[in-house]
C-alpha cells in the first residue's frame, strides 16, 4: 500500500461503550477526499470503521482493546456450530437491497427493545437510525434474510473494492436459531459470490462478550501494530 499522509481529529475521552472503568476516545478521519468507496476501502484496511458518514478509530490513552478483525472469505472453514447452522439454511433465503423493505422498523424496534433496552439506541427512532446507518458518499446497501417470505433479519452491509464490510445486523430476537450467526455466514457467502476477498465484521473486544463472537469464523486476520496478523 503506498504512504499517504492523513488527517485524524481527536474526540473527548468519554466513558467506554463496552468495557466498564474504561475511557473511550476515537480519531476521527478528516480528509475529505477518502470519504469516498475506495477511500474507505483504505481506511477500513487501517483499522478504522464508520458510523454514518464518519469514519473513526478507537484511540484511547490507556487501552487498546478493540482489535479490527477480517475474515478470510476464500477459506474460511465452519466450525462444528456453524454447519449445523450452514445445514439449516435451505428455508431462508437472501438478497441485498439498496433501500429496506418497509416492514424494517417494526422489526428493528421489537431487536431494540429485547436486546438493547439499556444501549445509546434505544428507544427505537427512524431518523437516528436513518443516520447511524446511511453515508451520502456510499453506495448504501441493505441484506435482507427471509424465513418462508418473512422478514427476519437485516444487515447494514457496505460492498467495496475487494472486500465486504459488515456496519451493523438487527433481527428477530425471540427467532430460535442464532441470527446474528446467520447474517454473518451469508454475509461470507455473499463475499464469495461477488469475488471479495475479506469481510470486515468490526472490532474484537475479548474483555466484551458482546464482541467476541467475531474471532469463531477463521480463518481470520487481526491488526496488530498497523500489521494483519493471522
């Protein structure tokens, strides 16, 4: 990758959002010029993600516990779990919108009210949403899963260059099978099918058991001193 110079704008320490007694402070990326597809392709291969329009990066003073995580679509390997899972997946079936079908926030209020009563988004509101998930410099773009023609699951999912980023997946909470596992496994599918290399499912917080998960798909890469290490 060639050297470029980039602007990053600190933000105030602030209580963490994963990890209690922890502080949180994330750099922002200024330059204008990588808010842009391919821009962010470089970004996201530097450790950052995006909220909206804005791409940070966690850069706290005391702690560096967030680890940017990329699975190797190409060869990932299921584990026991996830064929079971894999093996069940003949009654769903998939597409990726670029807008969501009308009947999301029904189904985005009733995630947020069983699993994140206690989380910055809640209660369930449209336009926060609206900003939280959509970037004007993107191409935004929707996966939708359906059980026999019902809606019960979407992903947020950015599609660049040579890779797929997983933003942000919210489902049917009481459904019996592990949703957000599913979103995952079609969202390598759908990695395949459109020749990318790597999916981008976030930062792998160890010490957070909402944020672990990511580290069961492998093979897997994580960037350590600004090198994907795996």
């Amino acid at each position: 990758m060639s050297q470029f110079s980039l602007q990053v704008g600190l933000t105030p320490e602030g209580p963490c959002s994963y990890l209690p007694g922890q502080q949180e402070r994330l750099g922002v990326a200024m330059d204008t010029d990588l808010h842009s597809p391919l821009g962010y392709q470089t970004l996201i291969r530097l450790g950052f993600r995006r909220s909206g329009p804005t791409v940070y990066k966690p850069m706290c003073e005391a702690c560096n516990a967030c680890q940017p995580l990329r699975i190797n679509a190409n060869e990932f390997t299921p584990s026991k779990n996830q064929k079971r899972i894999l093996n069940k997946l003949s009654s769903f079936t998939w597409e990726i919108k670029t807008e969501m079908d009308p009947e999301w926030f029904s189904l985005y209020e009733r995630y947020i009210n069983a699993r994140h009563q206690s989380g910055t988004m809640f209660p369930a509101n449209k336009e926060q949403f609206f900003e939280f998930s959509h970037a004007d410099w993107l191409t935004n773009h929707f996966l939708h899963i359906y059980e026999n023609n019902t809606l019960i699951a979407i992903a947020v999912t950015d599609i660049l260059s040579d890779s797929i980023s997983a933003m942000y997946t919210f489902f049917e909470p009481e459904h019996p099978l592990s949703l957000g596992t599913i979103s995952i496994l079609v969202q390598i599918k759908l990695c395949i099918n459109l020749g990318k290399n790597w999916l981008y499912p976030g930062y792998q917080i160890d010490d957070c058991p909402a944020m672990k998960y990511k580290d069961r798909y492998k093979p897997n890469q994580k960037l350590v001193n600004m090198v994907w290490q795996g």
